[in-house]
C-alpha cells in the first residue's frame, strides 16, 4: 500500500508563481518516488490553474474547503461542482481551522461525493478529558459525516484524526496515543459499516509532522498517511519527508 500523503498548504503561498513553484518541485520529486501518493490542497485560487498544467497521476488536486450550499447566493463561497470542474478530485471537510459544525460535516461531504470526489474528513478533539468523552465525540462527528451516504460510497472515504491540540506545535501526537485512536476510529467505522469496508477505509494522521517524525507516524499499525501542514510549502523540507515517507 503506498502512503497518503496531503499537503494542506493553508493560506500559503503569497502568489501564484511561488505557487506553481513548489507544485513543479514536488512533482520532480515525487517522479522517482514509488510509493507514496501526493494530495495537494493548495489555496483555492490556485488550484484551477495548477491542475490544468498537471497531466501525470501522483499528484492529485483538493480544495480546502467547499460551501454546504448550492445555492448562487452565497458571496465569497465556493461550489463542490466548481472544484470538480476545475480539476479537484478532494475536498477537506471540517479542518478546524474553517469552523465547520457537525451538520456541515453531512453536508459537505455529500456535496463532494455527489460530485464525483472524494472526502478527506477532519475528526478530532480540541482537548483530552480522563474520562474519554472525547471519544463518544468522534463518533458522534464521524456517524454524521457520513449519515447520508450510501455503503458503496463509504468506500472510498478518507478520514483525518487531527487533534486540534496538535496543531502547530514542535512535536506530533505520541505515538501510542496516535494508534489507540486510530484503532478507535476503525472500529466504530467497522461496526457501522462491517469489517471489509471499515478495514480498507484510509485513516490519515495530521498535526505536526515533519521530516523527523514522519518515519514513526507511518510506521503505526493502521496509520494509512499523514496530513501535513506548515511543511508544506517549506519545499526543501516537504520533499525531505517524501523521501523518507517513500522509503518507510
Ligand atoms: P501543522 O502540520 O502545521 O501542525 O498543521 C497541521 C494541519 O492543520 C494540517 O491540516
């Protein structure tokens, strides 16, 4: 199986050359690399562009966020149709950065599947409570997520766990906390939607990985990818962590 890798680029870069920079060094670095595949989430004024130049098939393109309305009135938003007839083949739903609520979960994600494309659905808690309540409120955001798809769409899903906690900070999550929730999220997954669909679902791993952490994320049981932040324009640093993702 090849690592996910996501590079969610944030609000970054400032402008579009520097933009087709970085995507034209990641795509010579992924070339000679077998066995990671790269999703770019690059700022959404970027990605028509950057899409429409790309003919190769290790770099995929997604937006960052999409409206939870079809609706034209909506000033400043952007469409699930629009990313897909602009070449996106993902969207991020519910970084914690965008603000989502638990129904705009369900809606987002319909949306994008509607469309043609593919979920990558943020899950995760602000903070850790001893008595684990923090858990029921995975589920609860996963349930949601995916409440009006049907089975065969489940499929293809891909979840993120990014603990808010861990976002922007020097170090990732601990290790063994990463596996004992990630071993979480499959089961509720596996219990929902049975053992073959919830075993293959991707589960990524986001917050604070960089070039040295990312051999021990990929190395977790489960752990079917990362989902990189500030790194990912950082290109020199961003293609080091290819490197060794592609050697883990
Ligand atoms: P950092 O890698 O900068 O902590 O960001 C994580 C993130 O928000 C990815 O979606």
């Amino acid at each position: 199986m090849k690592h996910l890798i996501v590079a969610n680029w944030k609000m970054s870069p400032n402008d579009p050359k520097r933009a087709r920079d970085i995507f034209d060094i990641v795509k010579g670095a992924v070339a000679k690399l077998r066995s990671v595949q790269i999703i770019i989430a690059p700022p959404s004024i970027f990605l028509q562009s950057l899409a429409s130049k790309y003919k190769g098939n290790k770099i995929s393109l997604c937006a960052q966020n999409i409206s939870s309305s079809e609706d034209i009135a909506n000033t400043g938003s952007l469409s699930a149709v629009q990313v897909a007839n602009s070449g996106g083949r993902y969207v991020m739903i519910g970084h914690s950065e965008v603000g989502d609520t638990l129904d705009n979960l369900r809606v987002k994600t319909f949306l994008t599947v509607k469309h043609g494309m593919i979920p990558i659905i943020f899950i995760g808690e602000s903070e850790r409570d001893k008595l684990g309540k923090y858990l029921k409120n995975i589920k609860l955001q996963i349930n949601t997520a995916l409440k009006e798809l049907q089975t065969k769409e489940v499929e293809n899903v891909i979840f993120c766990y990014e603990p808010i906690w861990a976002i922007g900070q020097d170090d990732p999550m601990d290790s063994y906390d990463i596996h004992a929730t990630v071993l979480y999220i499959r089961k509720v997954l596996i219990e929902v939607y049975g053992d073959k669909i919830g075993q293959n679902i991707n589960i990524l791993y986001g917050g604070s990985v960089n070039s040295n952490n990312i051999k021990d994320i990929l190395s977790i049981d489960d752990v079917n990818g990362v989902v990189t932040g500030r790194v990912s324009t950082d290109t020199e640093e961003f293609v080091e962590l290819l490197k060794i993702a592609n050697r883990t």
